[in-house]
C-alpha cells in the first residue's frame, strides 16, 4: 500500500513537471501531486523504486526552465537566430504585357520548369489573350525569373513584399523540442507504471503531446515551404500596342494618338464588314421585303394611271359625240 501510494506522488510530480515544460504551469514554482492525482492522505515512505520518477521530474524540470520562451535565455537564442540565419517569406506581384501570347505563355512555364518551379495555379482566357499565374519558385531562382519576364515582355508593375518570420520560427522549433522531451519522459514513466489509473493518466497526456507535436511539425514544414520557395503573382496579357512605362514627350504622344485615330478607323471598318457578313440572311430578306413592296407600289400606281387614261378618254369621246349631234 505504501509503495503504491508514494509511487501515485511520483508520477504525479512527473507529469507536472512535464505540464511545466509545455508551457501550462508557471516556471517559478511546482504545485503539489494533489493537482495532478488524486490521492489519499496519508505519510508515505519513499521507495527505492521511486527514484526514477523523481529524476525525470527534476530534469523536466530543469529542461522547462531552458525552453520557456518568456526566459532570457530563449530570448538570446531567438536574437542569434535572427542575426545568423534569417527566415525570410518573399512575395512577388508582376503585371506583364506580351506581343505575342501564346510565345510569352512557353517561355514563362519552360522557365518555370528549368529553374525547379512549380505553377501552383494558373487561369488562361483565350478569347482576351490573357493569363493569371500562381508561381513556386526556389528563393535562389527567383531573380532569375525575373529577369526573362523583364528581358521578354513589357513589365507595367511589379512589388515585392518580404515578411521577416524568424522569431517566430525560432519559438516553435523550441515549443517542438520541448514536446519531444516531455514525450521521452512520458515513455519512461509509461514503462515503470504500476497501476491501471497511473497507465491511463500516462497514456492521456501523451496523446495530447503527440497531437500537438504533429500540429507543430506541420506548421513548421507550412515555414518551410514559403521560405525555401518564393510566391510569384504574374499577370500576362496580349496587346497591340506596349503600355509605356515613362512619361512620353508631347511630340511622341501627338504620333501615337494619330497613330491609334488610323488603328480606331480601321477597326471601325473590320467590325462593320464582320457585322455584314453576319447579318447578310436578314439584310437579304429585308432587301426582299423592300423590292415586294416597291413592285406592288408600281403595279397599283400603274394601273390607277390605265384608269385614268381610260376615263379621260371616254370623257374625251363622250364630250366629242355631244359636240358633233349639236
């Protein structure tokens, strides 16, 4: 009974000092079993085979003090990392203007493949000759990119943002280390447990330590990623003419406007005769209707002028008679 009970405390004094190293307890002072197990009351003696808890409480303990990231020391680490190997998400946004799309189109993706990106997602509409990229591209390549955008298309814009997340970076891999630690000491205590209720407290806690390893393992891969890889927007699309990029002097834009008045007249006439073309059946029947009509109009006005003439006539023969009888 008494070996039971005094392990019950041990165990107890392990997990929180576990619960300490993950960050949950206050790092200046241990609370006693009585909050981690529920035990009864009563002066135990501590057993040879209780030592082993007691240890690994102690250098949970001691492991939670180096890991608290509100600690100075963390804070030193964190500074270091910041200075020595910084952690840097870069984004790119690029609008480009192409003479030729479809050209533009294979020289941006074989590019992408040769310098080890990834189109992560991509939007093409032909009928405007146009084109909405999501670019991966290795942080070491994308200046290279950049550079055969520039080099072969006219770039209207383009932004760069770059987000420092060394800090934060630094903060997980120590909430990482510290987990793993707690999990080692959990394991052990898992083999040295006795009782049913010790094993299920053991077990429970592990769970939770191992779910949120995994949460912390997958954030910081999520780190990886947008670091080791930089995001490029690209806008691409066709025009006939480029968007100039500097003010233009009052001579050059007098030529240019008189330049697209021509180009808006004869797109005018190319709509016009694509219309026609397209409207030639109902101009047709219209231009049918319009003759029907014209030929009835005459045949009426041709008859009523035969009446006429015929009864002009009979009024001139009539009037004729009456003349010779008088």
């Amino acid at each position: 009974m008494k070996r039971k009970g005094n392990l019950g405390i041990a165990i107890g004094t392990s997990l929180l000092a576990a619960t300490l190293l993950a960050g949950c307890g206050s790092s200046g002072s241990r609370a006693t079993t009585d909050n981690a197990f529920t035990t009864s009351k009563m002066t135990y003696e501590a057993p040879a085979g209780a030592a082993i808890y007691e240890e690994a409480a102690d250098e949970a303990y001691m492991d939670d003090q180096s890991y608290n990231t509100s600690g100075s020391q963390a804070e030193t680490v964190n500074e270091s990392a910041a200075k020595t190997n910084r952690k840097l998400i870069t984004t790119i946004n690029i609008n480009a203007e192409t003479e030729d799309f479809d050209k533009a189109r294979n020289l941006v993706e074989n590019k992408i493949t040769e310098l080890g990106g990834y189109i992560e997602n991509s939007s093409v509409y032909n009928e405007d000759r146009s084109a909405n990229y999501t670019i991966r591209i290795p942080a070491d390549n994308a200046d290279k990119l950049i550079e055969t955008l520039e080099g072969n298309n006219n770039v209207t814009s383009k932004s760069v943002s770059v987000e420092d997340v060394t800090l934060q970076y630094a903060d997980t891999e120590s909430r990482k280390k510290a987990l793993k630690t707690e999990e080692e000491r959990l394991l052990k205590i898992m083999e040295s447990a006795e009782t049913v209720e010790d094993l299920i407290a053991v077990e429970s806690r592990l769970a939770e330590v191992r779910y949120e390893l995994e949460s912390i393992e997958s954030q910081l891969r999520t780190y990886d990623n947008k670091i080791d890889y930089t995001t490029v927007y690209l806008y691409l699309e066709e025009v006939e003419k480029f968007t100039p990029v500097e003010k233009e002097s009052a001579g050059h834009r007098m030529a240019d406007g008189f330049v697209e008045s021509i180009i808006s007249i004869r797109d005018g006439l190319v709509e016009f005769c694509i219309w026609f073309v397209i409207h030639i059946p109902q101009i047709l029947l219209f231009a049918i209707f319009v003759a029907a009509v014209v030929i009835i109009v005459r045949v009426l006005d041709k008859k009523s002028k035969k009446k006429k003439v015929a009864k002009n006539t009979q009024q001139n023969v009539t009037s004729a008679e009456g003349e010779n009888g008088k």
